[in-house]
C-alpha cells in the first residue's frame, strides 16, 4: 500500500488530494490547487470570442487546445504571457513538488460557494502541472470539470489503513486505546469513558457496542457518494457516452451536446471496463512476477562476482608469489585491474538492481492503486478514469519490455594470466584475453634486408592456446609517418619489395581470428641497402607470402 501513495498525492501541493477535480487530460487536481494555477488569459482567446468567431469545437477538444496552447510543451514548468501586450506579468510560487503556482489574478469576490468553486476571473486559463496541457475554462469555470469520487474513497481507505491504532474520541489528555464503538453514537470508547459516558442503562442499554476494527469497517460501508452531472448538476449519470467517454445524464441525451452521440448502459460498461483494467492488470502482474525473480537474480550475480573475484585474487597472488622479486612491483598493478574489473561489474549490476528497483516499486504502485479503484462501487467515477488507467497500464507492461530483464553483466573474469614468459618479459606481462590471439613473436634471426626489399618472419608464443586465423603485417613510409597495412594472411613470413634504397623502415604485425585482433608485437627496425631508388614506394610495390 505504501507504495501507492504517490498516485494519491497532487503534483501542486504535495498532499493527498482533497476534492479531486478530472482534466480533460486524465489528470487530476485539488480543486483549491487547481484555482490557485488560473491565469487570466487575453479577451482574444476566450471561448466566448471563439463561438463569436464561429469555431464550435469543444473546449476539450485537444486538436484545437494544441493550437491554442499558451505554453510550450517542451517548457518544464510555467511562465507568464508575457508575450501578451494587455496582458501583466503575473509572479509565480513554487509548489513542494516543484510545479510554479501563479496566485489568482484577484481576490475572489465573496459568495456561499465553496472557495474552490467560487467565481473564476473571466477568460481565465489552467494548465495540467503534469502534462502541460493548456485549456481555457468557459462560464462554469471549475464547476465544468467531473470530481473524481473514485479516487477520493481509495484516499479515504489507504489512510484509514496507515491510522494507528484506533484511539478513544473522549479522552481528555493522551488518548488510551479504544476498546469498543458505539455504532448509533459513531464515537470510540476506552474502558473508562465507556463506564463514564456511555454507562449500559437506560436508552443507552440498547445501543449496540462493537470492536474498533468492525467499527471501521461499518464506516467505510457507508452509503457511497453518488455523481451528479457536471452540466446538470441536479440528475444522476444513467447512460455511458461512448463517443466522448464519459457518463451523461439522461438530459444530456435529450438536450445537450449528447444527443446525437452512441450511449450504452452505465452498469454495462462499468463491467465491461472493469473487467479490461483486470486483464491488463494481469499482464502487468506477470511482469512484475518476473521482474521480483530478475532482481534475485541479479542478487544472486552480486555474490557469484564477489566470490569469483576472491578465487580469482587469490590465483593471481599465487603466481605472482612463485616468481621474483621484479614481479612483485607487477603484481601490485595487476591486482588493481582485477579490483577495477570487479567494482565495474559491481557497479553495473548494482544500478541495474537500483533501476529495476524503482521501476518495480512504481509498478507495483499502480498495481495495488488499480486494485483499489476496481473496489469500487461508483460505477460512473469509475469510468471517469478507467480509460487512462487502462492507458498507463499497458504503458507500463511496455516498459517491462525485451532486454529489461537481462543482465548487463556476466559474473564470470574473462582474463587469464600467462606465467610462462621469460624473466625478461615481466615489465610486459599483463592480462590476456582468452579468446583473442596471443601476440606475435618476431623472428630477429630470420629477419634480413637486401637491397630494397624486406624479409620479415614471426611465430606465435609457444604456450599460446588460442588459434590465429591470419596475420596482419605493418610498415611505415620510411619517414616515420603512419603505418600501412603490406601484408594480410596466413603465412608466417613475407618479402616486400620495392622499397626506398637507404631507408629506415618500422615493421610491425599482429594476429588475428573471428573475436578479434591481438596486440602489435614489437617494432623492429629494418634499413635497406645504399643505391639508386629504382621504384617509388608506395606507388609500386610486389609484395611476396612464403
């Protein structure tokens, strides 16, 4: 449950909603936060010079609010219509979560409405805190938008359920623990204020005296709010408007903007969308199912990497221990990169389960929230946010999509340590890849110029364990500029000819197979015989595998 409680919170003030309006967005507002985000907009774009105009699209129609919007939709917050030369900068507040709150143009004037409900400013404007979505309120101002009674009984219960123990209504210092409610009193007893107050005599001995918690359940088995209708205010909703997705009042079927629109009975569809929101409900379970194993999952990898990595630090200070004192300056560089490896799969792993963390907690949110809406019994509050409850479930399944719940990371170290090179090779030695070739070695003793041509040869390691599919050969220009590629293949050695005469050239090669390419081996320095140039390098060159 207390994962839900930001679906019962408003974007402006941070709070639980308290008489929550529905926007033609879907979204919903306090109606005291929605009163305090009114701007006053231009004569030009009020609705009454619209239907001057001789536009008669809806006020709610999103095509036309998209032209008509005052705001950007890639702007974050809100901003005054300073672009308007009639129209005065209005300074903003900002709201606990954030959203910028512009006070009213004027002070309201007095009235016996509610001070949500009073009288909004002519041509005033709101704009949804969530999606940016702008729309001008016509003459019934706050009172043309549907309250959302579904939403405030899930409110109701979920902070009945987060209450604390029930305490005695007639204590006067610190209230003891209820022991009994009376149900025709509505009032909770300790044991003393009930001997007290409610003694069982005379017409008091007939009252029925029940536990706390079966007193709070009769509560909320109270008679349930009933919708009225927006347009009419004084007629119930019966029919469900399928075009315009909403509940109507049979007025609205005879003389209003319905009449000529598709309805169908309000029981009829409030099933119907209850028994939707239950099958995509269902979808999402399975996800979220899936999800709380992936995250074991990946727990589980946390404690594989560790151990692995411990195995691995030890198999590393083993070897290095065998050999001399040089490789100990080694050993301390190579435990290092080990450490890193292990932090950065760590890390990643880590802000997987983070992320994946969030975005469970946030499904399982809307979960229980859905299940607290499908509760209830206000068939036409139900309808009024089915549809975007319905939306934001599928998004949400979406999100748990291909490749969500799958390991950014294995827990294995593809690294081996090659301990059989010489003494001289330690400031070299380093990990290897296992799948990718071992370095070449170039042949010094097989290696000769003569003339303008080069004979370079080399091997692999001799303990090299990965097979090399072809090699590929290196020289520069003689200038030392950048090295071009003279030779690809399988053989182990190769002539070039045509190259400048007294020149130095750079020659290096390294292997390669289908993961990958190996380390260039050293650079090994070659220089031609004195003579006459006879072709010019590169434009020429016979290059020759033996």
């Amino acid at each position: 449950m207390e994962e839900m409680e930001e679906e019962l919170k408003c974007p402006v003030c941070g709070s639980f909603y308290r008489e929550p309006i529905i926007l033609p967005c879907s979204h919903n507002l306090c109606q005291a936060c929605a009163r305090n985000i009114l701007v006053q907009t231009p004569e030009s774009e009020s609705p009454q010079s619209r239907r001057a105009s001789g536009s008669g699209v809806s006020d709610y129609d999103y095509l036309d609010l998209d032209k008509m919007s005052l705001y950007s939709e890639a702007d974050s917050g809100y901003g005054s219509y300073g672009g308007f030369a009639s129209a005065p900068t209005t300074p903003c507040q900002k709201s606990p979560n954030g959203v910028r709150v512009f006070p009213p143009a004027m002070p309201p004037p007095a009235t016996h409405l509610s001070p949500a409900l009073a009288s909004v400013p002519r041509n005033s404007c709101i704009t949804c805190p969530q999606c940016h979505r702008s729309l001008i309120l016509d003459d019934r101002g706050l009172r043309g938008f549907p309250k959302n009674r579904v939403l405030e009984g899930v409110i109701d219960r979920y902070q009945q359920s987060k209450a604390a123990a029930l305490k005695c209504q007639l204590c006067e210092k610190a209230p003891k623990e209820a022991t009994v409610m009376c149900e025709q009193c509505d009032v909770f007893y300790c044991d003393p204020c009930r001997l007290r107050c409610h003694p069982p005599r005379g017409p008091l001995a007939k009252h029925r005296l029940v536990p706390p918690a079966q007193g709070r359940v009769s509560r909320r088995l109270s008679p349930r709010k009933v919708s009225t209708c927006t347009d009419h205010e004084l007629e119930n909703h019966s029919m469900y408007c399928v075009q315009c997705k909403m509940p109507v009042c049979y007025q609205c079927l005879e003389e209003g903007k319905h009449s000529s629109h598709e309805v169908k009975a309000l029981g009829a569809m409030w099933k119907l969308h209850k028994s939707q929101l239950s099958q995509a409900l269902n979808g999402l379970s399975d996800r979220a199912k899936e999800a709380k194993e992936f995250l074991v999952q990946l727990r589980n990898m946390v404690q594989q990497i560790q151990e692995n990595s411990v195995e691995f630090e030890a198999c590393l200070v083993a070897q290095c221990d065998a050999l001399i004192d040089a490789l100990n300056r080694r050993k301390a560089q190579l435990l290092a990169r080990v450490n890193k490896e292990h932090e950065h799969k760590l890390k990643v792993v880590r802000d997987q389960i983070s992320h994946c963390t969030v975005k469970l907690r946030q499904t399982t949110g809307l979960m229980e929230y859905c299940l607290e809406v499908i509760k209830e019994n206000d068939p036409s509050g139900f309808l009024q946010i089915s549809d975007a409850l319905i939306r934001r479930v599928h998004l949400t399944e979406d999100q748990w999509g291909k490749g969500t719940l799958t390991p950014r990371m294995t827990t294995d170290f593809d690294l081996s340590l090659d301990n059989s090179p010489l003494l001289q090779s330690i400031h070299q030695l380093d990990f290897v890849q296992v799948k990718v070739p071992a370095t070449p070695i170039l042949q010094l003793e097989e290696c000769c110029t003569h003339n303008n041509s080069a004979t370079l040869s080399w091997k692999q390691p001799p303990l090299s364990t990965v097979p090399a599919e072809g090699y590929i050969l290196e020289l520069d220009d003689g200038n030392g500029g950048q090295f071009r590629e003279v030779y690809v293949g399988k053989e182990t050695m190769c002539t070039v000819d045509g190259l400048h005469f007294n020149s130095t050239y750079n020659a290096r090669v390294k292997a390669f197979n289908k993961t990958g390419v190996s380390p260039y081996s050293k650079t090994l320095v070659l220089q031609t015989s004195e003579g006459k140039a006879l072709q010019q390098y590169p434009s020429e060159r016979e290059l020759r595998g033996v």
